[in-house]
C-alpha cells in the first residue's frame, strides 16, 4: 500500500501516527511518564534492546519529546525526561492503555515478564 505524502502532510492523525505510531516509541513514553530515567531503567522497563532504545531515544529527542541530561560525575550518568510536548502525549497513551484494558486480551506472562514488576498503568516498577 502506497502512501500518499501530501494527505500524510496535512492530516494530523497521519503526523501524530508517524511521531507516536511505533511500538517502541510508546513504550518509552510510558516509562518516562513516571520521571526521568536512566537508559538501564529503560532497557528493564521496555525490554528493548540497547541498539534500538539508542536509537529511538535518539529519534525522540530529535523530535522534540525527550530531553537527555550528562551529569560531569565518574562514572558517567544521563538521564531522559519528557519535554512539555512529551508530555502532551500522555493522554494518548493513557487512551491507549485504557482501549488494551476494555477490548484487547491480555496476553499470557513469559517468564522474563514475571522478572520486571509493573504497576497498574503497565509500567514497570523495577
């Protein structure tokens, strides 16, 4: 299926999908909704891994949604905190969450799920 560029242009669902649509993307949004985190805190909370959430944090911060932090410490320490327009976000991934709840069955744990603990919101806790 071809997209047509001018509609995905123009249409705000078409760029907010294209911003938030990926899996992953959302997935780091929902982490940082509990505060700023350190990348190891996104790799246990997500289960992504360290080459992808490189690049979508990346990605994020480029698009304005994260913000990334170097404390002058030894070792090194960074953190990522979402940006005001990160932060508009969250009710569409609360939606999100809620849409799961009501019409989408949950999925049977695996045994690395049963090693991170989540909160109700699905985020982890680790």
């Amino acid at each position: 299926m071809r997209r047509d560029t001018h509609q995905e242009a123009t249409c705000p669902i078409a760029r907010a999908a294209r911003l938030l649509g990926d899996h992953w993307v959302l997935l780091i949004l929902r982490e940082l909704a509990q505060g700023n985190r350190r990348f190891q805190e996104l790799l246990i909370g997500t289960g992504i891994s360290p080459a992808v959430l490189s690049q979508r944090l990346r990605y994020l911060e480029a698009e304005g949604l994260v913000t990334r932090h170097a404390y002058a410490e030894v070792p090194p320490r960074v953190e990522y905190a979402l940006t005001e327009k990160g932060r508009a976000a969250l009710p569409v991934i609360e939606q999100l969450r809620e849409y799961g709840e009501r019409w989408l069955a949950p999925e049977p744990p695996s045994a690395e799920d049963e090693m991170v603990p989540h909160n109700a919101s699905g985020a982890s806790t680790a």
